[in-house]
C-alpha cells in the first residue's frame, strides 16, 4: 500500500483542491476557488495536502488569529488572518470520498496540529457538525457546543484543542 506524503500546497494545486472541495461540501458549505486562491498565496505554511502517488487525495488548511472562536467571515477572507496570532483555525479537512476512513484525516490533523505546536499556537479551532464530534474528541479537542457559525446556513459546534 502507498504510503500517504503530506506537504505544503503549491499554487498549482488549486484546481485540484477545489475540486475534493466540491466532492465533500455542498455548494453553500464549499469554499470558492477565489477564497482558495487566497489561502494558498496568504497563508501557504497554514495548507497541507495528502498525496498517494503524487495524487492529491485529501487535504486540511488555516488561518491564524487571537480570537477564541471563527467569525464566519474568515471563511471568505484572509483579511482577518493574524500572521502571529495565537490561535490556528482549521477551515477545512477534506478527503476525497474514494479514500475516507483509511485514517487519512487522522494522518492529516495530526500533521496540522504538530505542525501548530512547533508553530507556538496555543489553541487549534474548529467548527464541525454533531457528527463529528466523537471523531475529533479523540483528538483531545473539547466541544463547547453550538457555535454561532450560520455558515453554508448548517449547525455548527464549536471546538478547541489546547496545544
Ligand atoms: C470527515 C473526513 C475528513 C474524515 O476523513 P477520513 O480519512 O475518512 O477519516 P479517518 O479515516 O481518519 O477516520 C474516519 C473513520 O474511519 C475509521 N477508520 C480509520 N482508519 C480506518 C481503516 N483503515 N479502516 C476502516 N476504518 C477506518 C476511523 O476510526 C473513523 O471512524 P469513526 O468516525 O467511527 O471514528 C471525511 O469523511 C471528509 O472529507 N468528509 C467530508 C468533508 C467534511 O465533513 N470534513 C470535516 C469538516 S469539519
């Protein structure tokens, strides 16, 4: 079996970011390709991808800030990103639906919060459906309960990893 090669994203990897993307949210949830763009040229230490074969299977990617949870609009603009902020958010963790539950994301979130110790963040922040609760308490992130997120017009929870 490949062995999974996370590194940092590369401008050319747009079109195949957005397109997992897509796969994985629906359309009112999905990041557009213009605020990838913006990730990736803001902000490419905070965007990580997973590779299998040279293949971009999956990937996670942020924003820092001093806040202790996610305005909304930090998932449309990296105007709010904070070089050396405190805290990291993760705004997206994508694996394409051909490669879920081969412990790919587990792979990629540890990467992404190893990555934010050595970085000196103090907290890593999410915001996830109920769902997924359980899977990213076994991270150690603690969930404080529903966010006042109205992103994609989902219900969002609220969720913090002290590192
Ligand atoms: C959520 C998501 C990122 C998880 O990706 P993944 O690579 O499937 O995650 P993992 O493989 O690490 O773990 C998923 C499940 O597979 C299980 N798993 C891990 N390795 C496994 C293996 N080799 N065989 C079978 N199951 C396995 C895990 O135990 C976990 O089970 P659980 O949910 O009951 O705890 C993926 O489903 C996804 O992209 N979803 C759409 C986008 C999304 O919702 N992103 C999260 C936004 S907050």
């Amino acid at each position: 079996m490949s062995r999974l090669n996370i590194r940092n994203v590369l401008s050319n990897d747009l079109d195949c970011v957005c397109k997992i993307e897509s796969l994985c949210f629906p359309a009112a949830e999905a990041a557009s390709k213009k605020a990838f763009e913006e990730r990736i040229s803001v902000f490419p230490k905070g965007f990580f991808v997973a590779e299998l074969d040279n293949e971009i299977i999956g990937f996670i990617n942020g924003g820092v800030t001093n806040d202790i949870h996610i305005e909304d609009d930090f998932f449309k603009t990296m105007d709010l990103h904070i070089p050396d902020g405190d805290n990291i958010v993760i705004f997206g963790l994508d694996i394409h639906p051909d490669y879920q539950r081969k412990g790919y994301a587990k792979e990629l979130m540890s990467h992404f919060i190893e990555d934010a110790k050595k970085s000196g963040r103090k907290k890593v922040l999410l915001t996830c459906k109920e769902h997924l609760i359980k899977y990213y308490e076994q991270f150690g992130y603690v969930n404080e309960g529903v966010s006042s997120s109205e992103h994609g017009g989902a219900k969002w929870y609220d969720m913090y990893l002290t590192v």
